[in-house]
C-alpha cells in the first residue's frame, strides 16, 4: 500500500527562481558541434537559463523559497524544516539546506539535503510530507535548486545540451480541507548506477591531477542507455502508482513529469493513455533542471490559473541512481 496516513497535507504555496542569463540552441551551436535543429528534435528543448559565476545553489534556492513563502503566506519564522534537493549543493558540507535556513532567517527550523539524482525533488516532496501527516512538524519549505553548470563539460555534445540552472520551491503544511497528498512510490534500480554520475572529488577518485584529466569532475551520462531504462520501466511504475491509488492514467488531471526530454514525456503519455493536453511542459524554456523541474513546472503552472478543486496532480521524476518516483496529489 502506498497511501499517505496520519493528518492530511496540503501544498500551500509555491514559487521558483531562474537566472537571468539565458544560452539558447544556437549559442551553443557556436561552442560544439550541434545545431538547433538537432536539440529541438530530440529534446524539445530550446533554451536554458544559467547562472552567473557567483550564483550559487543556495542563491536561488533562497530566492525560490521566498516567493514560494510569500505565496503561501507563511513567515520563515513559522517553518519547522527546510529540505533542499539538489545534485549541485555549493559545497560538500556544509548543505544548501542549512545556509538558506540562515539566510531565510528561519529560526526555527531544522535544515537538511536530499540528493537522488534528478528524483530528489520527489524523494524530498515524500520526506516532507510524512514529517507533516506524523505530527512531527507543520509547515515545510521544500526547494528544489541546481547549479549545474559549473559541473557540465561545455565541450561534450551529449550533456552540455540538455540541462540549465533554477530553483522552485513548494510550501507544505496540515490541509485546512482544500487539498491533500494522496500516495507515493520510491523507487531505484542501483544496478543502472553508472548511467548518470558525477566521479570526481571525493573517496573513489578524490581530486587530483589525473582526474581532472581524466574530466572526471563533470557530469557523465549514456543518454541513449538512459533513454532506453526510462522508455521500458517509468510507464509500467506510473501505472501501476496510479492503480495502487484506486485510479486509473486517464484519472489524473494534471502530469508534471520530469522535464528531461519531450520525447520521452510524449512516448510515456502515449503509452498511458493521457491526454496531451493535461501534460505541463515547460523544458523549451529551461532545458532539464534535475531536482529542481517538478517545482519550477508546477510554480508555472500555478501561475497559469487553471488549477480547479478537487483535481488530481502526479508530479514523477527519474535520474542518477537510477532512482524514479511519483506522487499523487488531490486538489
Ligand atoms: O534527468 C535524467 C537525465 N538524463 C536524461 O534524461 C537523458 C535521456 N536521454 C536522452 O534524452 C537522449 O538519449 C539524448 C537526447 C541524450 C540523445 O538522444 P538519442 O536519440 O538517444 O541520441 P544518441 O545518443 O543515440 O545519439 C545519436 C547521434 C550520435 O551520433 P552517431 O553516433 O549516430 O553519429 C550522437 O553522437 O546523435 C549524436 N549527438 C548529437 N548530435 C548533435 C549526441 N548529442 C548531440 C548533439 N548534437 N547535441
């Protein structure tokens, strides 16, 4: 069974943060050999933001959650947690978690990290929702924030196309009757962990000459084996989460999948049955985001007004690991 117990949670507010700086297809056509053609066809994506030497995670994960707290009309002084899901944390310790505690001025909360590849925006939503339903805690900000760029080899085609930099974030709290979690599933196969890592800087190849020769501290994937992992197993898991739920595809309202690449969202939407159109894409404008892209399409989407009561919401994610998760929200 995968259904939420204890008190229900609602979703109170959410906001995002995307730096100004934006790098479209084109410009990276000047930099490897790519063309604009090529990303929009196999990616959907078209532009990305990144941010300025300087911006650091923390930056726009404070951001993010300011404006997700002002949306929910909640002060820093009332959270009781702050989780920030990120594969980019500015440094190994101290966490993003804790320094935007301290620049948010949120003295009462604790502060942590998650981080599970691209499915730690879903692992993070979960974690912070059984805090709530168990009476441990009441209000918690949860940001999803990357800085990937500094971590990206700009002269390799199969990465330097696919991701940008942002921040969204999500307020959580007791539901006051409008709105609740309804299930969720985790999931990882870690036999598939060498498809997306990061191998450089720490105990397996910690820093040295040789591994930065070696380009081990940038971003390494077989996009082709992770296309293929994500084509067979995310549409049987999203089905079998939503039957688990007592529903079926066709009963959710509104998917908020992983912006990864438009291929593979249309390819799974297909294969399920759902309607296109109940389908929130937002990658053309900021590329993958990893743990932040769940946040950031739902602040957007939010923003567009058309959410009604009542309706039902699947935010999923998959990525380093491999890990993949989904949850189920009612309106
Ligand atoms: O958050 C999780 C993160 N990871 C993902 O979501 C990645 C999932 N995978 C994908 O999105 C796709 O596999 C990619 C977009 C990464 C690649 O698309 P593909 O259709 O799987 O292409 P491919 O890797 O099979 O490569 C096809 C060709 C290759 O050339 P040859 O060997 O056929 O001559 C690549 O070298 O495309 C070439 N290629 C490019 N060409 C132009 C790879 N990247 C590029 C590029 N521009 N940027």
């Amino acid at each position: 069974m995968s259904f939420f117990q204890g008190v229900p949670v609602a979703i109170r507010g959410s906001g995002m943060y995307a730096p100004r700086k934006v790098v479209t297809n084109n410009d990276l056509s000047q930099i490897v050999d790519t063309s604009d053609e090529w990303i929009r066809e196999r990616t959907g994506i078209q532009r990305r933001h990144i941010a300025e030497p300087g911006e650091l995670t923390s930056t726009i994960a404070e951001k993010a959650g300011r404006a997700a707290l002002e949306n929910a009309g909640i002060l820093p002084s009332e959270l009781d947690m702050v989780i920030v899901a990120t594969n980019s944390p500015d440094t190994l310790f101290p966490g993003v978690a804790p320094k935007v505690q301290g620049l948010l001025k949120a003295e009462n909360a604790g502060a942590f990290d998650v981080q599970s590849g691209c499915t730690s925006g879903v692992y993070s939503i979960v974690l912070a929702v059984n805090g709530i339903a168990s009476g441990l805690w009441k209000n918690v900000l949860v940001i999803g924030a990357e800085v990937l760029s500094p971590l990206i080899d700009w002269t390799d085609r199969n990465t330097c196309v696919l991701f940008g930099d942002g921040a969204g974030a999500m307020v959580l709290a007791p539901s006051n009757g409008n709105g609740r979690f309804i299930s969720a599933q985790l999931k990882s196969d870690g036999t598939k962990h060498d498809q997306i890592t990061f191998l450089g800087g720490l105990i397996e190849n910690p820093a040295s000459h040789e591994t930065i020769d070696q380009k081990k501290h940038y971003v390494a994937m077989k996009g082709n084996d992770v296309f293929k992992f994500v084509n067979r197993v995310i549409p049987p898991f999203l089905k079998t989460l939503c039957e688990d739920a007592g529903m079926l595809p066709e009963g959710i309202d509104w998917w908020f999948f992983h912006q990864a690449n438009q291929r593979i969202i249309e390819r799974t939407a297909e294969r399920l049955g759902i309607n296109p159109e109940r389908v929130f894409i937002n990658l053309d404008e900021y590329g993958n985001t990893s743990a932040a892209s769940v946040f950031i399409a739902l602040s957007e989407f939010m923003k567009q007004g058309e959410l009604l009561r009542g309706q039902k919401l699947l935010f999923t994610a998959f990525g380093a690991g491999m890990t993949y998760g989904g949850v189920i929200y009612e309106s």
